[in-house]
C-alpha cells in the first residue's frame, strides 16, 4: 500500500506540474520565477536536512559536482523548459521530456561505460519516430523559424541537460552523498547561479500577487520539488529504479488529460500515433527482455485460448 501511495503521488505531482508552470508565464520573467521556486524548495530542503541533524559539510570536490548538480538538475534545465513552454502547450512538452529515459541510457554508456541493450536501440528508434510524428506539420515545411520546431528544440535541449544532472547525482550517489544532502546543496547552488543568471540579463524582479501565479509557485516548490523529490526516492528504496522509472512513462498522461481540460489541446492523427509510439519506445527501454518474452507469452496464450 505504502509503495502504491508513492506511485501514485509522484506520477500525479510531476504529471501535473506542466500545467503548473503555465501559470509561471506572462507576467514574470521565468527565470525569476524559478529563483522563487528554487529558494522557496532550497530553504525547506535544509530545515528538513537540519532538523534530522544529516551531515552537510562535504569536500571541495564533492561541492563542484553540487554545482554541477545545481545547473543541471535544479537550474538551467528548468529554465529552458520554461522557455520552451512558451511555444508549447504542456502537453508536448512533457511528452517531449519523456525522452529523458533514452538519453539517461546513452549517457550511462558514455560516462558510466555500462552496455546498451538491443531493445534499447529498438525504444529510442521508436521514440525518435514518435516525436517526428508529434511535431510532423511544422518538420515537413522545414521551417525552423516555427514556434513548434523552436519549442521542440528547447525542450530537448532541457532534457539533455537535466539528463547530465541525473549523471552528475549518479555519481553522487556511487561516493556514498546523501540524497537529501545533495539536493538542499544542489538546490541552493541552483537558486544563487539562476539569481546570477537574473541580475546579469538585466531581468526585473516582479511578483505576480494574482491567485493562478501564486499557488503555482508553491505548488511547484512544495509539492513539485520537495514533496514529489521525496516520494520518488523513498519509491527507489522500496521498488528499486527498474520499477520506480515506470512513473516517468505515465507523467505524459497526467500532463496530456490536464492540457485538454485546461488548455484545449486537441488531438490529430499525427499527434495520437506520436504519442502512442513514444510511450511504447519507453515501454520497451524500461522492460527487459525476459519480461518481454513472459508478457509476449502470455499474449499469445491468451489469443489462442480465445480462438
């Protein structure tokens, strides 16, 4: 039960928090925006850290893969997805994202060495067809000066960089960091660069005191940061990551239903198959082989019952 509630919660938290940032947009520059979310998330992450007494002082090293950490978990990649948002609806943002799965197991290969499974190659073929088929009015014109080829672009561009944060706290991870120590460290990092970032473009500090912006932020902070971050770590503990990465599947779903209510997002045909092929790409990344074989098994079992 305990396991379920997890599943639930993070799949519906993160699903949900591409409409959220919709109501990011507009009024306040986004980048301002996330030095909001992420100091409002940093200084929750550390009372926590503090009041379980966890060990925060770490070497020089271990703080510039913080850094590290910061601009790409908790930062940049945060911020070109919001740009990306401003050309995208939620939806295709988030399906784009899911591409996040592929990228992880490449650059597992390059960084970490660890070898890559024919199905992989099978799933990102499929994925990478399937996005073509999402974006595939504004590809077939070629024209690159299109909102969607634009926000296509950026969104891969933030999930390439989120996918070289998830390296980096790999890493973390193997020298025995604390997750919960190296998010509060990461997310505070993360907070001052984009703070830097912010007072060097030049960008106004504004607050939109409108309800919509206002509840997003928090609901980013708190739930889509803090509470979604630690649900999913305490689903890795109980689960383990081959079952627990089934959730980033499902958060295209959550965020595709929310759009059509919200957001009027409407379907085409080139839309349906490109959905339904990058959730099957990811389908099969996430599924091994011999559970492949147990599934396909029992398919076939089932149909010639049937007959």
């Amino acid at each position: 039960m305990r396991s379920t509630v997890l599943y639930v919660t993070t799949v519906l938290i993160w699903g949900s928090t591409w409409l959220a940032i919709e109501y990011q947009l507009g009024v306040v520059a986004p980048e301002v925006s996330l030095v909001y979310r992420f100091s409002i998330a940093a200084l929750l992450m550390w009372i926590y850290c503090l009041i379980k007494q966890l060990p925060m002082q770490f070497s020089i090293k271990n703080h510039f893969f913080f850094m590290t950490l910061a601009c790409c978990n908790f930062g940049f990649n945060y911020l070109i997805l919001y740009w990306a948002q401003n050309y995208l609806t939620s939806a295709m943002t988030s399906i784009a994202f899911s591409t996040l799965l592929i990228m992880n197991i490449i650059n597992t290969r390059i960084f970490f060495g660890r070898p890559i499974a024919p199905r992989i190659l099978i799933g990102a073929t499929l994925g990478l067809v399937g996005i073509i088929a999402l974006f595939w009015q504004d590809i077939k014109t070629l024209d690159f000066a299109s909102e969607a080829i634009i926000g296509l672009g950026l969104s891969l561009g933030g999930t390439f960089v989120a996918s070289l944060g998830n390296m980096t706290s790999v890493r973390n991870s193997s020298n025995n960091i604390g997750i919960m120590q190296g998010n509060a460290w990461g997310m505070l990092y993360g907070s001052l660069f984009l703070l830097i970032f912010t007072l060097s473009s030049g960008s106004e500090f504004s607050l939109d005191t409108r309800l919509p912006y206002i509840a997003s932020l928090l609901y980013l902070s708190i739930f889509g940061t803090v509470i979604a971050f630690a649900c999913y770590f305490l689903l890795l503990k109980d689960i383990g990551p081959d079952k627990a990465s089934y959730s980033v599947v499902l958060f295209p779903v959550v965020a595709v239903t929310l759009s059509m209510l919200f957001e009027g997002f409407v379907w085409q045909t080139s839309t349906v198959i490109g959905f339904v092929l990058v959730l099957i790409g990811n389908v099969i990344v996430l599924t091994p082989m011999d559970k492949m074989r147990v599934i396909l098994a029992g398919t076939k079992g089932v149909e010639q019952g049937g007959g």
